[in-house]
C-alpha cells in the first residue's frame, strides 16, 4: 500500500543543508528540538518535535520537502506531544522558514502535479473523487456526527459546549438562506456529500437535484433520505457538474469548488451561471486562502495532493471575485467567515478519530494511514487556527 515510503533514500548533500535550516529556523520559533538522547534545542516553553531517527528525517525533507516532512511523520521518523502545536508554529511562521536566497532551492523538489491528476474531465475528477471520499463510508462514519457532514461547521459563540451535529445544521442553514431556498423551489447542489444539505433543503418543502462524483456516497445519501422521508423530493445523481442541464431557482454547493482545479474554475461559475433560473441565488461555502499565497503555491504538489486531496487547489476570495466578474453575471452580494469554526471542527474531528482508532484499524487500515490521517487533520487544525485558511459562506446573484 505503500511503496518505496519506508526508504528515505540517501542525500548526504540535501540531508545537511535540511539539518542546518531547521536548526536555524528553531532558534527562531517559538518551538524546540528533541535529540534521540534527549538534548534539546530551541524554546523548551514552545511544542516540541521529536526526533526518532534524524538522519532519515533530514533525508526525506532534503529530498522532498514538506512532503518529506509529511512521510517523515507517517513512518515515525518524528513525534510530537502537540503535533497541532509544532504545525500551528510551522504555520504562523511560513514565510520565514527558509531564508529568501534558497527558497529558489523549492524547484529542485516541487515538480508541480501530476498531469494524471489534475482535473481536466469528468473521469480525472471521478477518480480524484474516489481516492478521497470512497475510502469507506465506515470510516467517515466514525469520527463524523450524525449529520454526516464534512465541512466546517458553523459554531454558536454563546453555546461552547455545542454538539458538533447543532453547529453542522447551523452552517447549512446558513446556505441555504444565502442561496434563498424555499418551498417549491427547485434547488440545484453540487457535491452531494452524504446528502444532508439536500435533506434539509427538502425539509423545507423545495425539490432538490444533488449531484456527485462518488458511487458510495451517492448510495449512503440515497439510503438516508430514505430514512429522512423526504426521498421523494430528491434526485441524487451520479454525474459531473458540468453534464448539468435544467433551470434552477437556487444553486448550493459545499466546499467542492477547491476540487475543481484554477483552469476549470471558469468553466464552474459558468455553469452555475448557465443553470440558474432568473433572480436565483447561489450559495457557495468553500476554503479560501490569502490571494498572495495561492499566487506563490497554486503550482506547486503538495503532501496534501499526494495523500489527501489529488488535483485540488484552495481559491481566494480575491480569485472567486475575479472568476465571476469575468466569466458570469454574478458577483458576490453576501458573506461571512467560518474560518474560526473550522479550526474547532477539525479539532473535534481529530479527538474523535484518535479515540476510535482500534476501530479505524478494525475496517483494514493500518499505522500508517492512522497516522496519515492523524496528520491531515492536524494540519488542518493549524491552518485554519493561524488564519493561514479561511472558510467562507458566500451568497451569490446577478447584482
């Protein structure tokens, strides 16, 4: 399952100059160093990263960079008590990691994403889709709530204790009033997840069109709607977005534009535009990222991309805005941060995952990718915790 990963290979060159800058960024950060026999270097108040066998952790991220640094992890060449703390400094701190002179360095590691993976059709997103999302509908089960979703939650600032699944029908409220649904509507979503937002678009009395690229999901969200007992007022369909026709009174669409690819952005607002019935609304909820740094990574191949999400790429507000100004007759007329709220859903996400592990391991799913996702969620965390990421609900109409 996973080849090659346990060899870091050899770069005595790479492996010093990547051991000479992380002990040079610690003496900077707020975060320390943990040798094999228990000296440390750095700030011993900030988290701490320990290392377990050095010389292949400086190997792999010589070699690869933050992707090295993400396998260095998932083998155990490194730990950490406060993984989420090591990475939230990581993150508070990027632009500064690596002095300015050898950041040209990137080029010798970053070879950008793989062409098989970067979503051109419908078959490319399917099957980005499926490495994802088609893991198991078991395993999302296990550290999601009830609701099934997977996206940030919308959070209650005066209810702090608030359980996950009140703060999940929160955000899709808040969506679908962005997007101004109904009774005897008829809604479009895109990206049908495991079919809670069309459930609660139904429940509100519109007649809902889903659509989605996992085979998987499509047959859990059938099933409960089913068991919602509003089948009857949804369509879920297994196809492209692009494959869409109809008119439709509103559009929804969760946190599945960062799967769509910068190239095929247009071509997204295009539809929606093409599909939307006059004075309909779009309610859009997606990851955004600061525009300078999209411009700087928006080529790059990440760990991300190779373990998680294959062919995504987070938008900026600032791009979104552009997209739609150039290629529809729709702007942005509402929006409101949940950045914030991701943070704690992740958090929440994470607990819950570590705490069913010998339940993960139990569905066939090894160390590695136990620890695998341990980092993915971790790392998420940091990001949107630093403000790094944001998480943006957006309304959307013909100004």
């Amino acid at each position: 399952m996973w080849p090659g990963l346990r060899d870091p290979g050899k770069n005595q060159l790479r492996m010093t100059v990547a051991r000479g800058l992380v002990r040079a960024a610690v003496k900077r950060l707020p975060m320390h160093l943990v040798w094999p026999d228990g000296s440390l270097e750095g700030d011993p108040q900030g988290p701490g990263l320990r290392l377990i066998r050095p010389e292949a952790f400086f190997t792999r991220l010589g070699r690869l960079g933050l992707i090295g640094f993400g396998e260095a992890w998932m083998v155990g060449d490194w730990d950490s008590d406060d993984l989420v703390g090591v990475l939230r400094t990581l993150t508070d701190h990027v632009e500064e990691l690596v002095p300015r002179p050898l950041r040209g360095l990137r080029r010798l590691y970053d070879r950008g994403q793989p062409h098989e993976e970067v979503a051109a059709d419908a078959a490319v997103s399917q099957e980005n889709v499926h490495r994802h999302y088609d893991l198991s509908n078991e395993l999302f089960a296990l550290f999601l709530d009830e609701s099934m979703m997977y996206s940030a939650a919308w959070f209650d600032p005066e209810r702090p204790d608030e359980p996950l699944v009140d703060a999940q029908h929160r955000k899709i409220d808040g969506i679908l009033d962005l997007a101004g649904v109904r009774a005897g509507q008829h809604v479009l979503e895109i990206g049908t997840g495991w079919g809670e937002t069309a459930i609660r678009a139904a429940r509100r009395g519109a007649r809902v069109t889903t659509l989605t690229l996992s085979v998987e999901q499509a047959e859990l969200a059938r099933v409960r709607a089913e068991s919602a007992g509003v089948s009857d007022r949804i369509t879920i369909d297994v196809r492209d977005y692009r494959e869409a026709t109809g008119t439709y009174d509103a559009v929804v669409s969760v946190e599945m534009v960062e799967a769509v690819g910068e190239r095929f952005w247009p071509e997204y607002f295009a539809t929606v535009d093409r599909l939307l019935a006059p004075g309909g609304r779009f309610g859009l909820q997606s990851i955004t990222m600061p525009h300078h740094r999209l411009e700087a990574t928006k080529s790059s191949y990440t760990w991300i991309h190779k373990y998680v999400f294959p062919g995504g790429l987070i938008p900026s507000l600032e791009a979104i805005d552009r997209t739609l100004a150039r290629h529809t007759s729709m702007a942005v007329v509402d929006r409101r941060s949940i950045g914030l709220d991701y943070a704690e859903t992740l958090h929440r996400w994470r607990a819950t995952f570590l705490g069913r592990e010998p339940e993960v391991r139990a569905l066939g799913f090894d160390e590695t990718f136990v620890r695998m996702w341990d980092f993915y969620l971790a790392y998420s965390e940091a990001g949107f915790a630093s403000g790094y990421l944001d998480d943006y609900q957006l309304g959307i109409a013909r100004p």
